[in-house]
C-alpha cells in the first residue's frame, strides 16, 4: 500500500511536467497565431504545417540524419563500452577518461570546431590535405548529411557508453568464464550470451539515441542550416526565430508537435514491449559475482590505438582549432602567417564582462540543480517502475519518457504557452523556467539509465533484506542506492554537463534575466563573431573537462574500494 501511496505523488508531479505543455500546445495549435488568448479556432495551422512543400523534405532529411547517427553512436559505443568495462584493454582508467572527456565538449562547439577544419572554404584539414596531396579542391564538405552524421555520432559516442558501461560492468562473468572453458569462441561469446544478456540496455540506449537525434538542435542548425539541409528542430527554430512574417509561427510549431508525440508514444510503447522480459537477465544475485577481464590478446593494442583516434577527433583536434580561433583577431582561415597576430583579447575580455560572468552564474546554478533534481526522480521512477507491482507504473515509466521525443525548441514553445497562461507561477523569463525545462528532458535519460540497471538487479538481494526486518525505504537506502550509485553518479554527471551546455530550449526561453553560456556562443557565431564564440567556448570546455576529471576520480575511489 505504501508504494502505490508513494505512485501518486510522483505520477501527478511527471503528469504536470510532460503532459500539461503538450495539451496546451495542442490547444494552440488550434489558435490563429498559436496564443491562447487569440480569438476564435481553426485548422490553418494544420493545413499550413501537413499540406506545405517543406513537411516530406524536412522529414526524409530528419530520418536519415537519425538513423544514422544512431547506428553508427550505437555500434561504435557499446563496443567503447565492452571494451572498457570487460577485457584487459590496457590503461583502461585513462581509456574511461578519454571516451568520457568528450562529453565536456558541447555539440554547438563541436560542429563549430568540425566547420573550422573541414569547411571546404577555409577547413584546416581541407587545405592541409590540398597541400599534401596535390589536391584542386578540398577533398571533404563538412556541409553535408555526412558531415552532420559524424559529428553527431562524436556528440552521442559518450552518452551510449555512459548508459552502457554500468550494465557491462555488472554482468557476472561467471557466464563468460562457463562459455569459454566450454570451447566457446570470443565471437560465441559476444553474440550468444553478452548481447542477449545486455538487451535492455542495448535497446534502451538505441530508442533513446534515436529520439535524441529526432530532435537535436546544435548540430543541423550550426552544419545544415547554412546549406538548407533541414531537419525538424532547425526547421523549427526557423519558424520562431526567423519567421517570413517576422513574428514567431507558435502555431505551425504546435500542429507539428502533434506528429512527433505521436512518434514517441510509438517507441515506448516497442521499448516497453520489448522490455517486459527484462528481469531475465538479471545477472548480479549476491555471492559469487568477480568481475574479471575477457583476453583480448593480439588485439589489445590494435584496440588502444582505436580509443585514441576517437580521442583525437573528438577532443584534441576540436580544442585545438578552437583555441587558435579564439586567439585569433577576427575569423579567418588559420596559417601559419596568421599566427604572428595571436592575441589574448576575447580571453581578457570574457574574464571581464559583467554580463559574461552573469551566464557562467546562472549556466552553473541551473546545471547543478537540474542535474541534483534529475538524479533523484530518475532512482525514485525506476524504483517504482522496475520494483512496484502496482497499477499504474508503467503510465509512471511513459510519463517520464514522454518529452524526450519533443524538440527543445517546441518544449521551449509549451512552457512559454504554460507560464504565460500560469502567471501565478512567476518563473517565466527567469533561470527557474530553464530548470523545469531540463528536468523534463533529461528524466528520460536518467530513468533509461537506472532502469537498465535496476533490471539487473535480482530481487533476492531485497527479498533477503526483507525477510531480515529490513523496511521499504531500508531496502532503498542500504541496498539499492549504493548497487546503483555508479548509474546515479553518471546521470547526475551527464545532467549537468548537458544542462550547462544545452541550446536548443534555452534559445527559446532566453531573456534578459536568463542568459546562459550556450546562448552567448550561438549570438557570436551566427553573428559572425567565431573567436568570440571559441573562446567563450574554451573556458566551457575546461570547466567540464575539469568536472568529468574529478568524477572518474571518485569513480576509480569506489572500483578500489
């Protein structure tokens, strides 16, 4: 009784935050200029959005993009994850530290970075190659589906570890070790037990990833927007920032929302299906779980090398070019002449403008509150999804998943609609609204994660307890918290780096009072101001570089202990 007691409270709070904005815009889609306040009804907006020239375009564009962001971030992750968490790769704390540091490099950053080097106009590595090989034109066009792809495979790379690594690292290698003394090879061994055992959260991370690129902002808008490559978030943003009318379209932008709620009800409805089973494989049940490392032998180096080129194209090249940018005078392509005219002036000048400084204040209290909030209602949700057998938890688990399938940029447009409407909640145009807004987004990443790994705990372990005269919240606090700590540290790890860094929703919601680093970079980037832009970006990616640091520190504390 007291955990279907506990189901209501939470049930109400994911109730009022992912389905009170979607409501409501369906309610203004249904408005003239998209405000409840509009007079009269109507279907123009439909007709406008579903029989308009740039609806199948936009679409196609979107999925391809999608799709293949998603499977090349989910191939090449949940080997990065299998790898780390379950062979002898050498050096593997700093291999953990070098697929985690990338996190600290913000998408908008990243593709800036990528657009730096392989610009066909001015890109580094274009005329490097030129000059090398004897090239005529610039053998890449980061300006391309292509381009887009890879750098938002860089961007998710260290998500789908993160969401991989905690169940790689908690299966029972007792299972490997039987197959192994049974003749097995490590390919049997690979497809016949590891994945299968690993499914939740395989597919877990897939229908996230696949969502997160439905509605991603930082990467299309930066690389193919100035190309009219458009996806449905820049496309989107087109309608509210950049509008042939010069006022915002809220409402085309509410009857497209319609169509991706209905994209999103469809994946979790395949993810629940495909999950109910999950207690199979369950694998940690008390004694006799050792972690040991699967021999890779020949292969251990060839493998090192691998986590280095991935290190290198999605750190240390991007920090270089954006460091010599942001010590360039003004955008230019990067030589060796231009070298002589390095100056430390957009540093100088970033360390001491007010409203600069003001962004770091609100970017740090928004992220540390966003990322505390999401990793206690993500263990709470779980809890209650994975461990509860009452009704409703399930419509708990789908409540939580629900926003992740809507565009920042239209979650941006529903808390407008909601906080213009509740004015008796004053947060709209303050740092709070932005604080709802990731809470909302990023439970569905927290709750994927935890849930993955909550599955793989057998519920002996608590039965024991319990028989013991251990209570429920006992049972959570001595038990279950510190076997799923590693997944709360991450979620909160990710929260905060991708709060601090997030674009698309704070675009739409910034204000005078709200301002935040991401805001500022895109100002300066699509104002033409890259060296601004880099280095403001340079002091972001120290400040999360110097975050996930400490965090592996107190990772590897734990694995010692």
């Amino acid at each position: 009784m007291m955990r279907r007691l506990a189901l209501l409270p939470l049930g109400l709070l994911l109730a009022y935050l992912a389905v009170v904005p979607l409501i409501l815009l369906g309610l203004a889609s249904l408005k003239p200029e998209g405000f409840l306040d509009d007079e009269g009804w109507t279907f123009d907006n439909w007709r406008a959005v579903y029989l308009g020239p740039q609806l199948w375009p936009m679409l196609g564009n979107t999925l391809v993009f999608a799709l293949g962001s998603t499977a090349a971030a989910l191939l090449l992750g949940t080997l990065l994850a299998w790898l780390v968490e379950r062979t002898d790769l050498p050096g593997r704390g700093l291999v953990r530290v070098m697929i985690i540091l990338p996190l600290a490099t913000p998408p908008l950053l990243l593709a800036i970075a990528w657009v730096l080097l392989l610009s066909p106009r001015t890109g580094f590595f274009n005329f490097a190659l030129m000059g090398a090989l004897g090239l005529d034109r610039a053998p890449f066009d980061i300006f391309s589906m292509g381009g887009m792809v890879f750098v938002e495979t860089m961007v998710l790379l260290p998500s789908v570890y993160l969401m991989l690594a905690p169940a790689f690292r908690n299966m029972d290698p007792n299972l490997e070790h039987a197959a192994f003394v049974s003749g097995a090879s490590v390919w049997t061994v690979v497809t016949r037990i590891v994945l299968p055992l690993l499914r939740p959260a395989i597919l877990a991370a897939a229908v996230f990833m696949l969502i997160v690129c439905l509605v991603v902002f930082d990467v299309p808008g930066t690389i193919g927007m100035p190309v009219r490559i458009f996806v449905v978030s820049s496309l989107v943003y087109i309608w509210a920032a950049e509008s042939p009318t010069g006022l915002p379209l809220y409402g085309r932008i509410a009857a497209l929302a319609v169509l991706f709620v209905v994209v999103l009800l469809a994946l979790a409805l395949v993810y629940q299906l495909l999950s109910l089973q999950g207690q199979r494989f369950a694998t940690i049940s008390g004694k006799g779980y050792r972690p040991r490392p699967m021999p890779l032998g020949r292969w251990r180096w060839a493998a090192f090398a691998g986590v280095w080129t991935y290190f290198f194209l999605a750190t240390i090249a991007p920090l270089a070019v954006l460091l010599v940018t942001s010590l360039l005078p003004f955008q230019t392509r990067i030589t060796w002449e231009v070298l002589d005219r390095l100056t430390l002036d957009h540093h100088l000048a970033f360390l001491g403008n007010p409203r600069l400084l003001t962004a770091v204040r609100n970017t740090a209290i928004i992220a540390l509150v966003s990322a505390s909030l999401v990793a206690l209602l993500s263990l709470l949700v779980s809890w209650a999804v994975v461990r509860s057998r009452a009704p409703g938890r399930r419509i708990i688990d789908l409540l939580a998943f629900l926003p992740l399938g809507i565009p920042g940029v239209m979650i941006g447009v529903g808390l407008i609609t909601v906080y213009l409407t509740f004015t008796w909640i004053p947060i709209y145009g303050t740092i709070w609204i932005l604080v709802v807004a990731y809470v909302t987004t990023f439970l569905a990443y927290g709750t994927r994660t935890t849930n993955g790994v909550l599955v793989q705990l057998h519920r002996d372990i608590e039965e024991a307890a319990s028989v013991a005269g251990a209570g429920y919240w006992t049972v959570l606090r001595r038990i279950v918290l510190p076997l799923a700590l590693p997944a709360v540290i991450a979620v909160w790890v990710w929260v905060f780096a991708h709060a601090a860094r997030e674009l698309s929703t704070a675009l739409m919601l910034h204000g005078r009072h709200n301002t935040v680093i991401s805001t500022l970079m895109w100002n300066f980037w699509s104002g033409g101001d890259g060296p601004r832009a880099a280095a403001v970006g340079v002091w972001l990616m120290l400040a999360l570089f110097l975050l996930v640091g400490l965090w592996q520190l107190l990772v590897r504390r734990q694995e010692r202990a």
